[in-house]
C-alpha cells in the first residue's frame, strides 16, 4: 500500500490460541473500502458476527481516503461534469490512482451504484468464496465513466434508491459475505435455511410463549405443527410456508422459480 494512502485498518488480534492459528494457516478474506469517510468504517461491522470474526481474523478491513490520492494541495477529488448539469463528477485521475494503489490479484472490484446489477445472495456467495473484494464508495453525482470502463468495476446496487454515498451501501455487502465466510456462523444450516437461498424467502418464526396476546386483546398460539415434535411434518410445514410468502410477496421470484422447474422438466 502506498504510503501516500491514509487509512483506516482493524489489525487482526488474537482472542485465543485457536484464533492465531486460523491466521497463520489460512488465507484471510480482505475487505477494502475506497471512501471519502474512513471514519464512517467499521460502523456496524465492528458489531455482531462480523465484529467478532474482525477482532478474531477471519476477515480483515481497511478503509482508504480516496482524497489522499488527490493531485493538489487542497484534495481536490471532484469537478463539474462535462455537457452541463446539476451536481459534480469524482476525478478519474484521482479514483484511479487509489485502485491502482490498493487494489490486489484477484480481489474482486465492486463500485456502489444506484444504477448498478441487483446485489443477490448467489454473488454474496462467490464473492464469499474468493480471496475478498475492493469497494469503491461513490459520492456527489456519480463516478467518471472511463474509471469504471479502465479498471472494469461491476457495478452493484442493493436496492431501488439512492443513498447520500456507497458507504451504507458497501457495509450492507460486506456484512452479507462476511456472514457466510466458514466459521462466522454458529450454525451453517442457518444460512442455507435463510431468504434466496433457493430461490425462496425464509418461513415464519416462533418461540416462547407458545400462546401471546398482543396489545390489540387477540391471543396468538403457535402453529401446532411445530410443536409436534415430528421433524417431518416440520419440514413440510415451513417448505410450504416459504412457498407461500414468497408467491404472495415475491410474484417475480416465484415466477422464476416455476421457469427453472420447468426448464429443469424438459
């Protein structure tokens, strides 16, 4: 990394022995943030499951203020876009020279982008299962396009509106593939059980107390079923509820899902 490059880094430490060797024998997932606030990182990925795998050294983090890389005294990283119009563009010099100098073989680079491919659990899983990602945090009217043809960012959005800045959004990201890095989990059943990962949203949840009255005088019981005790009629209950929930909110996805089976049939 250039010494030139400011940033903010959580340095791995070792909560136990165990943990220190997970480090030293196996690669770590790398997470880099390009940004114009480091400060706003690790935010909530310093809590939880991805904070305790941080401080643990499953994954490591870093953020890189992109204004470090600025040609000018007073960090100058935007400019008024050419053809007119409102708002103003981040420099490609500058957003380049920060890619050059952080990004790594192989590490996927990711620019946040309202305009950008649907973030989905199925990329969450790729990119999971790769070394890490690079995230550019885009700010002001957007990114010039020659960054993003030169350095081939894939574009990703998590969702059908705008945010003030990537940074949110690049947190919402991490978190979804941090989560699914081996170990992070308690239960690797949990993830495969959860929304999208077959195409379905996830089934409804119960606990204690079996019966509850809401503050609208209804009593709510528990369905029977799951407190049967029989795992297979278990089963076919929440198959059928993630059925349910996702044909009923969801009409996009289960289409999907019919076009798969049915392709699968011919």
């Amino acid at each position: 990394m250039s010494r030139a490059a400011r940033c903010w880094s959580i340095r791995r430490r070792a909560c136990c022995p165990a943990a220190t060797r997970r480090r030293r024998d196996s690669n770590v997932w790398r997470a880099t943030a390009l940004t114009l606030f480091p400060e706003m990182f690790p935010g909530p990925l310093g809590e939880s499951l991805a904070g305790k795998a941080l401080k643990e050294g499953v994954w490591s983090l870093q953020a890189v203020d992109i204004r470090r890389f600025a040609k000018d005294r007073h960090g100058t990283v935007d400019d008024a876009p050419f053809g007119g119009g409102a708002g103003m563009v981040m420099k490609p010099d500058v957003l380049s020279a920060a890619i050059q100098a952080m990004a790594e073989p192989e590490v996927a680079k990711l620019l946040m982008s309202p305009r950008g491919a649907p973030f989905s659990q199925a990329r969450a899983r790729q990119l999971a299962a790769g070394p890490g990602v690079l995230m550019v945090c885009g700010r002001f009217e957007g990114v010039d396009e020659r960054v993003i043809e030169a350095h081939g960012l894939e574009e990703v959005s998590i969702g059908d509106f705008v945010l003030s800045g990537g940074e949110i959004a690049a947190m919402a990201v991490m978190d979804c593939c941090v989560r699914l890095l081996p170990g992070v989990m308690g239960e690797p059943q949990s993830a495969q059980e959860e929304s999208f990962e077959d195409g379905l949203l996830e089934y409804s949840h119960y606990t204690r107390p079996a019966a509850w009255t809401g503050p609208d005088g209804i009593e709510r019981r528990v369905p029977e079923v799951l407190v049967s005790g029989h795992h297979g009629k278990v089963a076919e209950w929440r198959r059928k509820q993630r059925e349910e929930i996702t044909r009923r909110r969801r009409p996009d996805l289960w289409e999907r899902r019919q076009q798969a089976t049915r392709n699968d049939e011919k």
